[in-house]
C-alpha cells in the first residue's frame, strides 16, 4: 500500500507540471492557431462535442488493489472487481486530498479541446458523493480531509468560462443500506429506499448548482413508475435540463448508445456516443499502456466527425487521478483534437448533417452559410477519388479548406459527382476538408429509389430505410426498434395506383401510419381472406451446430464469423477461435435448451435443401433475443427480454442448400428456443386506397409505427403500389 501511495504521488507531480502548460500545441510549430470557431449552441444536440470527467475515490487505487493490478472490469469499478469489502472501500475517503484538481484547469483543458460542455460523475455505483449532500455523510465534504464540494467548484468553473455544465449519477449504490449487494449486469432493481434517497439527491443537485444541462443517469434497473418520478422531477426543477436514456423506460430526452458503441442506423431523435480513451476503463488506471497520442487523438477525432456527421452528440471521457491531475497523455490527446478543430471545426459545428451522412471514407456536412458543403476525407481513397452520389446542384468549385487555389477536378457523369482529392495532403491527424461550393438549394436524387416491376411497384424492409430508436428498461435489455420506414419510388408512368398491403399474423392488429406523397392513410392491419401458404415439400436437414456461448454479447449487430458454409469441428468466427459442435438430438419444432449464461449469446446453424425454390414459413420461439439469416441475408432481429415469444418469419427457399444461422441471446433465465420448419400460415392483402403518381416523379413513402419508439413489428410486411386498370 505505501509504495502505491508513493507512485501515486511522483506521478501526481508529473502530471502536474505537465498539466500545466496551458497553450495548446499546434501540429507543426508546437503553437496555438486561430479561434475557436464561433457556432450557435442554443439547442443540447448543437454542442456537439463534450467532456465527460470520472473522477471519485476509485481515482485513488486507480486500477491496483493491494499491489495487484485488477484486470477484470471497469477501474470506477475496482471496488466490485478487487471485492473489496464496503467498509475498507470507504476508507478511501480518509485518503481523498486531490491538491492537484483545479477546476479553472479542466475548464480551460476542455475549452482548448474544442468542447461546449463537461459532464462530471457526481454519484458513481460506489455511492460516494463527490458533493455536499444532506442525505449521506458519505460525501467529499463531509469524509475526506479535501472537504470542497468538487461539483459546485467545477459548476462555478464552467459558468466563468461559458461551458455548460452536467451531472453522471449512478442509480445504484453499492453503499447506500437499501441498495442492491453488487452484481455483474449493474442492473438491479432500485429499492424504495434506495429510490426516495435518489430522488432527494437530484433535487439537491438541480438545486444548489445552477443550470444543470444534462442530468445523465446511469444503470439499475427501475420501474415505469420510478424512472418517470426521476423525469418529473428534473424537469420540475430545471424544465432545461436533458436526460439520458439511462434513466430507462423510454423516459430519457436523448439516447445514449452503449459504451463506445456507434450506431449503425439512422436515428431521428436526439443521440450521444460515451467515448473512453481505451474501451477498458473510464475511471484512472494508472497501468493503462497508452501508447502514441497522435494515433489517439486522430482516432477519437475522426469518431467525432462520425458521430457529428451522422447528427450526434460525442462525449469523451477523461479520468483524472485520485490526486485530480488529469493524465497527461489524456491532456495531449484532448489539445491535438482542439487544435484541429481551430483550424477544421466549422466543418463539425458550424454545419449541419446531410442525407450522404457519413460513408467508409469520412462524413458530407453543409454549412449554415447557403452553397456550401463540408467533405470530410477521414481515408484517402485509393484511387484519389470521393463520390457524392445522387447532388443534383451545379457544382461550382472544389478546394481543400486550407489552399482555396488547389481547384480540385470535379466531373459529373449520371447521378454521381466525383471529386479527384488525390492531391490533398491529409494533416497530421489522417484527416482532409474539402469545401464543395454549389449553386441553389441543396438537393439530393435519393440514394435508392423503387422502380416498377411489370407496372407494380413493391416494397418491404428489406427494400426500406429504417430508422431505429434504442429503448429499454435497462442496459442489457437495451434494442433497437424500428419505429420509421422510408422508400422512394421513380414513376414511369403516370396513372392511378392502389396501395396494397400484405402481412401475415405477425403484424396483424399494428397500428401504423402510411404516407405516399403528400396523402397518408392512419392504418390497423386486420386478418382479410387469408391466402394460405402449404408447408414446405422435400426438404432436408443438415446437422444441426452449435457454437460455444459468448459471453456478456448482447449485440446483433456484431457478428463474429460469416453466415455461411458452416462445417462441424472447422474453425469459424473471424480470429478462426470458434468452432460448432454437433447436436445429433435436435429435432425442429421440439424445445431445444442451449444452457445460455446469463447475458450471453449463441450461434446455431445448419443447412437445409430444397428440391425447388419456394416459400417456407418457419416460426422461432425464443425468450431475449433472436437473429435469423439465411444464406447471409438477414431475416429476422427481435429483442424481447423475456417472456418467450414465438415469431412468424417467410423464408424464400432456394433450389439447393440453404444455409439457415441463428444467433440466441439470453438476458436471463430460461434460454430454451425452437425452431419448426413444416409450418402452415396466411398472408392477407388489404388496399389503403388509391394515389395519383406523375411520370418522372420521385414520391417518398413512408410506414410510421402508431406511437413514436415502438416497434413497427414488421416480419413479413410488403407494399405494393399497382396501377388500377391492372387489377
Ligand atoms: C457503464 C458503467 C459505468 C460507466 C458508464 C459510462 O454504465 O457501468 O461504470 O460510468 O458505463 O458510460
């Protein structure tokens, strides 16, 4: 223990002296360039970039417990990953004299990086206050020889710079005597006590703080009820002040996406990625290898111009020592990006996102000045060349942000515009502006649109683009619904069409709006003279494989292996670690039990021959969550903590083999799943009216679930748009 202390205060010192260079470095001369650019940030998703702090007594053993270095867990966590016993936890407290936090310090650090605001952890799982709080004596004031209230000195700080300022508060708490004994999901349930303590504490921070900007709660597992008390009572204090998703229950005013997690579909409502330094802690620890700053700060730049580009909020954490010097490695990191943005930031802040949203190569934002796009060229292509498919503007000129007389060749052909960035220098961060100047208003060909098949217009989801929520009642039961689908439609011929749709039992009863053009049909889909499909004729099964479980997976949209060619005993997944075993006593439509742990995932596949193409129904029954493709093709994403839901799926079978995967997900319990082939279903068919299309005309379609953030619960849903004299 007393060498830790030592290290730890020789690093303090370092750290100090470092931390207190103030001028920001600039990439080539080592100095400061330019302003920071100036951007209204009336609206929470118009800063866009914000500093996220955890900092409490975990900063203290920051990562090592009785000289061992605790490897399993978050280091904010150590106290549940050491098991360290509450009581010993708590004398951390005596030990708690940060003489190097300088709230000033983290103010100007964060305003040199180029953020609008700090968020800062001032109740963790460990329960420790890092205010003054009536409710406990468990707080920074009242247990640690420190004794300031770390949240008002940091409040105070960001209301003289101009930053906004926000609050992390853990829903568990691992010290309060109501609370839930640590467990490995942190999602317990938030007993009464536990819940009138929190409730008095959010009082007492939207109280004694001023402006609260964002209150991000985190973890647990309350009720409706209790996260709708943690709603009413925000906004009863501060009606201003946002709120994370992870108060649960659909209750939040902005989702926030898993920990270092990047969506991978349009969302419509306010959204913000938590970034750590290293995905493995977000809290200090002192043994983090870190590694080249550079590399860093162009990495987490370019998830800024991701996350931007695609309409989001970033959040990047520091996680200062227990002495309350900020690492200076995360103080290079955070300097390099400011600096680029002094120089590029416009492009992120100063613009809006656009429909290209962000591709392989980087992100196309436009400028609040009319006539003018940002390109973001985050890697170079190959070939020298960037596509902005579907810009119907005249293009007027081209140019690298910086060097205005580089004219770069811009050459049209059809739809697609392509600009020749071959001869732009990416700078030190990996990265290039390009600013696109174009004549009128913005307008976009979409990037796909339906074209009739024999007069018929048809589509379903796998035709759409979707836009997703992310709701839950808590992290591991967090899933994305699809609330909103999108097509558009090039008419070739003008006329009068009828809109038909068809389903199957898996939607029937859905609320849903429809919208074709400008004319739109509030819809419930109702059984109809069923149209029967048969069971399939002369299939057979190949052996049926399972892969070993993965734990602590609860993602669908990470696959670990290709969804085809499945073979017993050959090594599968992308690193070739898995392998799938045999299952010889598997039979379809018998209950089968795959023995999941608890918050763990499983793929299970095999293949199946048809003699001929044709339509199969199968139904799958799981309880948490299922994922379904067949020859690589995804059918079916549900997520349904429990209970056991049985799901219709038409499956178009190909002459041949087919190869069937499934991947499982338990998030507790029960993991027992069935899958049954020789099924009999219906498909009905009901007209929603008729529409007038022009030729030549594009027409947006659009399918919205009956409330926002629901599921559409679409499986098997298909439009059809046909002309009348055809029918
Ligand atoms: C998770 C962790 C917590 C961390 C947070 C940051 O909820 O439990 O330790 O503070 O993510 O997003």
């Amino acid at each position: 223990m007393f060498k830790n202390l030592i290290s730890i205060s020789l690093l303090a010192l370092l750290t100090l002296q470092c931390s207190s260079k103030q001028e920001p470095e600039n990439t080539k001369t080592g100095e400061a360039v330019g302003a920071m650019p100036e951007f209204d940030q009336t609206t929470w998703a118009s800063r866009k970039y914000s500093l996220f702090i955890h900092w409490g007594l975990y900063s203290i053993p920051g990562g090592i417990w009785k000289g061992k270095q605790i490897e399993k867990g978050y280091s904010e966590q150590i106290q549940a990953h050491a098991n360290i016993p509450s009581d010993e936890y708590a004398q951390l407290a005596t030990q708690f004299n940060p003489t190097g936090w300088d709230p000033e310090r983290i103010v100007q650090l964060a305003k040199d990086a180029g953020m609008q605001s700090i968020v800062l952890t001032a109740k963790h799982h460990d329960g420790f206050c890092m205010f003054a709080s009536d409710q406990t004596d468990f707080d920074v004031v009242d247990a640690t020889p420190y004794g300031q209230d770390v949240v008002k000195g940091l409040a105070e700080a960001c209301a003289r710079g101009g930053l906004k300022f926000g609050l992390y508060y853990s829903l568990i708490d691992w010290h309060h005597p109501d609370g839930s004994p640590i467990s490995p999901s942190n999602s317990d349930p938030i007993s009464a006590g536990l819940h009138a303590y929190n409730l008095a504490q959010v009082r007492e921070l939207l109280s004694n703080y001023g402006p609260i900007d964002q209150l991000w709660f985190d973890m647990g597992a309350p009720t409706p009820e209790q996260s709708n008390e943690y709603r009413d009572l925000v906004k009863s204090l501060q009606p201003e002040c946002q709120i994370s998703s992870r108060v649960w229950n659909q209750d939040g005013d902005f989702y926030v996406m898993g920990d270092n997690q990047y969506p991978e579909v349009s969302i419509d409502a306010p959204w913000q990625v938590p970034a750590s330094m290293f995905d493995d802690t977000w809290g200090y620890r002192s043994w983090q290898k870190r590694g080249d700053p550079v590399s860093k700060a162009a990495d987490k730049l370019h998830s800024l111009v991701r996350v931007a580009g695609s309409g989001g909020v970033f959040l990047l954490n520091i996680g200062p020592d227990g002495n309350g010097s900020v690492v200076p490695y995360e103080v290079q990191v955070l300097r390099k990006i400011g600096n680029w943005i002094r120089q590029n930031g416009l492009s992120i802040f100063d613009a809006q996102p656009t429909s290209f949203g962000v591709r392989t190569w980087g992100a196309v934002t436009k400028s609040n000045e009319p006539g003018k796009l940002y390109v973001t060229v985050l890697e170079n292509p190959q070939d020298g060349f960037i596509s902005l498919y579907g810009l119907q503007n005249q293009i007027l000129r081209a140019y690298p942000m910086h060097d205005p007389s580089n004219e770069l060749p811009v050459a049209k052909q059809g739809k697609n515009i392509t600009i020749n960035v071959g001869s732009v220098q990416p700078d030190s961060l990996n990265t290039s502006v390009v600013i696109v100047e174009y004549s009128g208003d913005l307008d976009f060909f979409p990037l796909r649109t339906i074209l009739p098949k024999a007069e018929t217009y048809t589509m379903n989801l796998k035709n759409a683009k979707s836009y997703k929520a992310y709701v839950g009642d808590k992290y591991q039961s967090i899933t994305e619904v699809n609330d909103r689908l999108q097509w558009f439609l090039q008419s070739t011929k003008s006329g009068n069409y009828a809109v038909r749709l068809s389903y199957t039992n898996e939607e029937v009863g859905r609320g849903i709006t429809l919208r074709v053009g400008d004319q739109t049909f509030p819809l419930s889909l109702e059984k109809s003279e069923p149209e029967e499909i048969p069971a399939p004729s002369g299939i057979a099964f190949g052996n049926f494989l399972l892969a070993e479980p993965i734990y602590r997976d609860a993602s669908f949209s990470t696959i670990h292996g290709v969804l085809y060619n499945l073979a017993y005993s050959r090594p599968w997944g992308y690193d070739g670690s898995r392998t799938f075993r045999e299952v010889p006593e598997w039979e379809q439509g018998t209950p089968y039990d795959l023995q999941l742990p608890d918050v763990g995932s499983q793929y299970v596949g095999f293949s199946m021959f048809s003699p001929t193409d044709q339509i199969m129904m199968t139904t799958i029954t799981a309880d948490d969550g299922v994922a379904f493709w067949v020859g690589g093709e995804k059918l079916l994403e549900k997520f349904n903590p429990a209970p056991s839901k049985t799901y219709l799926v038409e499956v178009p079978l190909e002459q041949g083999n087919n190869q069937m995967m499934f991947k499982f997900y338990n998030s507790k319990g029960n993991s027992e799943v069935t899958i049954q082939h020789d099924v009999v279903a219906a498909r009905y068919h009901t007209t929603a009216g008729n529409v007038n299309l022009q030729e030549g005309k594009i027409v947006p379609v659009e399918i919205r679930a009956g409330s926002a953030q629901t599921d559409l619960g679409f499986v098997n849903f298909k439009l059809e748009i046909v002309p009348v004299e055809n029918l």
